[in-house]
C-alpha cells in the first residue's frame, strides 16, 4: 500500500516506516511504496514544497511557488491539475495538505513529544495498537458519509483531518484548519463551460507521459476522458460488455472507437465469475487498504479489465477511468429542498413537475419528499437523525421512497444492535452540538459527502490496478481544480432534468473532442444483473461473512437476521438493501484484512533528526 508519513516534535523518532524513503528537503518524513517519480520536492534553508503523487507541476513551477509557500497561502498548492499531497515548509511551521476528494487523506497522532501524521490511519494506530473506533465505522456505515463524524478516523486515538481542510505543525502545536470555502461561488453554468473543459483537458493531459494508456470507454464520462486522451496518444479503450446487463454501452463503445482517431476498441466479455462478490472467500488475495471500499465487492469485474488492458498495451501504463463523472457533472434532486428553503417556488415546481415524469409520479409527491428536509439545516438535520436512531429498528423499503434528508439512514444502520445505535446517536448529538461551519445548502453538503465516498472508493480500486498489473489508475473527476469548476455550477442547473448532464454538453458540444452523437447519449448503464448474480451465487458465503462469528457481529454493527432477510430477498429476484450489503462486506473484508497486516513500522538504532 501507498503511503507517506511525518513526525513534529521536540525529540526525535526512533520508529519510521517500515521500508520508508526519506523526503528530500524535509526532516523525517517518509514515503513507503511510490516511485521517486511521483515524489517531487524543491526548496532552500528555510523554505521547503514536496508534492508527492500525480502532479501536474514541473520542476520549475514548483521552485516558482517557494514564495507562495512563504506566504502561507496554502491554497494555491492545490491548485495544479493531478492528485497529490502537499507538504510544505515555511520557517518553522510545516502545512500538510491533502485533495479534496479524499485520495490522499490525513490524519494525526498527537502527544506531550509531538504530532505523526499520516495518509494511512492504520499506520498511526499500529504506533501502540489503537483499536478500531466502533462508533466511527458505525456512522460510515448508517450514513455513508464521512464528515458526520468529521474528526474522527476508523481507529481510536487517530484523528482525522476532514475535507477541504490540511494540518499545521509548528512550535505553537498541532492545528486543524480549512482551506476551502464551505461554499463554491455561484456561476452560470454557460459561463464555466469553458473553464469545466479547460480543467479537465488539463487533468488528462496531466497523467499522459512516456507509458502506454488505456481508458475505460463505457458512459458519458469515461468517454469524455479517453477521447480527450485519444487527442494525445494512442488509447487502447476497452468496455466491460456482458450479456447479462442489456445496456448500450457496447454500441455507443464501438461507434465512438470508429469516429474517434487514436482509439483502439477492445470488449471485455463477461464469465461466470464476473459477478459482485466474487472471489471474496480468500481476502489475503485481495490489495491491503486503509479503509473499506466498495470495489472488493466487484474485484472480479475489475481484474477482467485490467487482465485486457494488460493483454493490449506494451506494459504497464496508466488507466483513466471516469469515477466520480456523476458527483461532479449532474445532482441528486435533493437541491429541491433547497430550491423549497430558498423560497424559490416557481423553480421547484417547474422541476418537480419535469422529475414527476421521469419517474411516473406526481409533482405533489416530489415535493413532499423534498419539503421535511428544506426546514432543518444540518445541525437539526443531525439531531433528527440521532432521535431516529433511539428508536427502533426500521422495515426496509428503497431509500428512494423515504423522504429526502441531509443525513439518511441507511438499511444499514437498522441491521446494529440497539446498543450500537444508542452510542452512534450520542456521538452524532454530539457532532450536532459542536458544529459551526456547515454549508447552508442540502445540495452542496451531498456534492462533497459523494465525492469523499468515491475518493475513498477509488483508492481501493486504485490499489487492485497496483498490485496486480502495476497500472496506474486515473481519475481526473476528483481532480481539486475539476472539482471545483464544476460544483461553481448550482446544482439546480447541473442536475436539471430534461438534459442528461448539461454541464458536459455546455462544455464540449461543437469541439472535436467528443461526437455530438456521445454527447446526445442520455442512457446509462447498470450492473443490478451482475449484483443479483453475485448475490445468488454467493447467499451462503456472504451469510456466513456477516454471521455471527464475523469482526462487524463483535461490533454490534451487524445482527443476522435483517442480513438472512436481505439476502434471502436477492435470491428470490426481489428489490433489497443492495448498497447497505455493499458497505458491509466491504466492511467485514477491510476488518479481516486489517487484522493480519504486516508490520507498519520499524526501530532505527539511531534517533532520526529532531523537527
């Protein structure tokens, strides 16, 4: 696994990372596992910037930026295209900054000698053995979303530097503070078209060096990305097309390959064990990472398109991959109640109305969904959702029928003990409490929550291309300077119905990038198929995972029989709690995977330089 990590303080170290390199220009810190190529560090006496992953910063622009370091406008260190952590020396004081997706996280250890830190919150609770913060994992699996519980790590004693925000480490002590704004500025979405282009061409452009490259051409976004980088290079495109899902990714593929010069087209057909869940019955053979993620569950389906990619490209390269399109280009339609909050009637009428015939209901019922959730702001929202918790245990129906909120329950958290949820709901009061910076709109708390589940997400899948093929995995999406361009777009135009992604049309209808044909696509595929397959296929393995016996049953965090009840509905070819299974498994897989790690660290017979 990649890593990197740090020591401040008034006494030196005599641990580092177990087979560590150490930062040039910078005093005990350390990368485990990146190549001197993705680590890049300019500086002088006083004065020190190393920015470790895909960075799209030369040497000279990094040397350019030493005045901005001095300055402490941090900020600006994240402002080139790629994804990368920042860490940066100014006198005395060291600023530690990582993306505002979540790919390169940090957290914390402090005590009387000083402050680690680190991207792996495993590796800071391997120091003297930290258990797993029970409460921590329960607030990621009833609610999905990582700044409930903003400052707390999967592991007690480990602190977490939430998003949009980096650590600082000087004499004074250890502070947390924020770099981004709560809130985007608000642009027209005809407005940043360009700079939305502009941006993600850049990102791509970014990853494409002297190596082969490869992409996923399959939706709207992954096509955007490999058309883009079809503009540069050579691009062996591949799609996942097995019968089983009856979508029309394959033609719009193929049609795409034979418009686009620089694509080569290859399918990747699916097989028995091409299914979720497959393959999960020995985790050693799946990469360590340093929290759950969603793509063990479709490690299988991954490993068969890395295995093509590997077949048609002249070595290991880099794959783009268009995680994290829908976070950014389009919106949930929870901006309603924002719309609603705003006293914007007219709007969310016109909307509701437009949504109530996607989904054959009424515009009534839209807004009724949309209304509860448009009186409470987060902090309400939060003590609302810790009220529901004491309560007991739900029925399960599809979370698209339950009212919209800030903070839903998922089906997961009616599957925890009654004690579990009583410790969850006091910590989320708690958070509810203490809370003083928090976005003022449902929309753009959602956008941020999306994109960390995705990061976090994209690191395990990140670290499946890693381990097996030596492939790079690209995701320009969560890309900082993406990200912002395109949430500066209110949600209620990126998300608007009647248009499938506007923001991407607005930003590439009329170039040579992408055929308009692509771009007038509104369909989407779907893996349900391949998710009930798996489930079927693997009922009796999975009901064992969760059982009784399992790390997450020792938790509280999962009771059999709402697990049997999900399962056993999946087999049957009914609806069911199909994310809440995901988020568990992963869960109880990343538990038994964390308890067999190596070691994380390692005695030096010297004591490493004082801070």
């Amino acid at each position: 696994m990649r890593w990197s990590a740090g020591w401040y303080g008034t006494a030196g170290s005599s641990r580092r990372p177990a087979g560590g390199r150490a930062v040039p220009g910078l005093d005990n810190t350390w990368t485990c596992q990146w190549p001197a190529a993705r680590i890049s560090a300019v500086g002088d006496e006083r004065t020190a910037l190393v920015v470790i992953g895909e960075c799209g910063a030369d040497d000279a622009q990094l040397q350019g930026a030493l005045p901005v370091v001095r300055a402490r406008d941090w900020r600006a260190l994240t402002r080139w295209p790629g994804s990368y952590l920042v860490v940066a020396r100014s006198g005395e004081t060291v600023a530690v900054i990582g993306d505002l997706a979540g790919q390169h996280p940090v957290y914390y250890r402090t005590d009387a000698a000083g402050t680690w830190w680190s991207t792996a919150a495993s590796a800071l609770a391997a120091l003297d053995g930290a258990p797993v913060d029970g409460i921590a994992l329960a607030s990621r699996l009833a609610f999905g979303q990582s700044d409930v519980l903003a400052g707390r790590s999967l592991f007690r004693d480990v602190q977490r530097v939430p998003g949009g925000h980096l650590l600082l480490l000087g004499p004074g002590g250890t502070v947390v503070e924020r770099y981004e704004p709560v809130s985007c500025p608000r642009v027209d979405l005809r407005e940043q078209a360009p700079v939305v282009r502009a941006a993600l061409a850049e990102a791509v452009a970014a990853r494409i060096e002297d190596r082969p490259v490869s992409a996923d051409l399959a939706g709207l976004d992954s096509t955007t990305l490999a058309c883009l980088a079809a503009q540069r290079v050579p691009v062996a495109a591949v799609t996942f097309a097995d019968e089983r899902l009856r979508d029309d990714d394959l033609t719009f593929a193929a049609r795409t390959a034979a418009t686009v010069p620089g694509l080569t087209h290859h399918t990747v057909p699916g097989a028995v064990g091409t299914v979720y869940y497959a393959g999960l019955e020995d985790s050693s053979q799946l990469p360590l990472t340093d929290a759950p993620n969603a793509y063990v569950v479709t490690a299988s389906i991954k490993r068969a398109v890395l295995d093509t990619v590997a077949e048609n490209t002249p070595g290991p390269g880099v794959h783009f991959t268009g995680a994290a399109g829908d976070a950014v280009l389009s919106a949930p339609s929870s901006y309603l109640a924002d719309l609603l909050r705003e006293r914007r009637h007219r709007r969310a009428l016109q909307h509701a109305l437009a949504h109530a015939r996607l989904r054959h209901t009424s515009a009534f019922d839209v807004l009724a969904r949309a209304r509860p959730a448009s009186k409470v702001d987060l902090a309400g929202a939060w003590q609302q959702t810790a009220a529901e918790l004491r309560g007991p245990a739900r029925d399960w129906m599809p979370q698209a029928q339950r009212p919209l909120a800030w903070t839903p329950l998922l089906a997961s958290a009616d599957w925890m003990t009654h004690g579990a949820r009583l410790m969850l709901a006091a910590a989320v009061d708690e958070a509810a409490s203490t809370l003083t910076e928090a976005p003022a709109r449902l929309a753009e708390w959602s956008d941020w929550q999306d994109l960390a589940r995705v990061g976090a997400d994209t690191a395990g899948w990140r670290a499946l291309a890693l381990a097996g093929h030596g492939i790079e995995l690209a995701a320009p999406f969560l890309d900082n300077e993406v990200i912002r361009s395109c949430l500066a777009v209110p949600a209620d135009e990126r998300g608007a119905p009647g248009a499938y992604k506007p923001l991407l049309d607005a930003a590439f209808a009329g170039s040579r990038a992408l055929p308009g044909f692509a771009l007038a696509r509104t369909t989407k595929g779907g893996f349900n198929a391949l998710a009930y397959a798996g489930l079927r296929a693997g009922g009796p393995f999975l009901r064992d995972l969760l059982g009784p016996a399992s790390h997450l049953a020792a938790l509280g965090l999962v009771t059999e029989q709402p697990v049997a009840d999900a399962l056993a509905r999946a087999a049957a070819g009914q609806p069911t709690a199909q994310g809440a299974l995901h988020l568990v498994v992963a869960a109880e897989v990343w538990l038994r995977q964390h308890a067999a790690a190596p070691a994380w660290w390692e005695e030096v017979g010297d004591r490493v330089a004082v801070a």
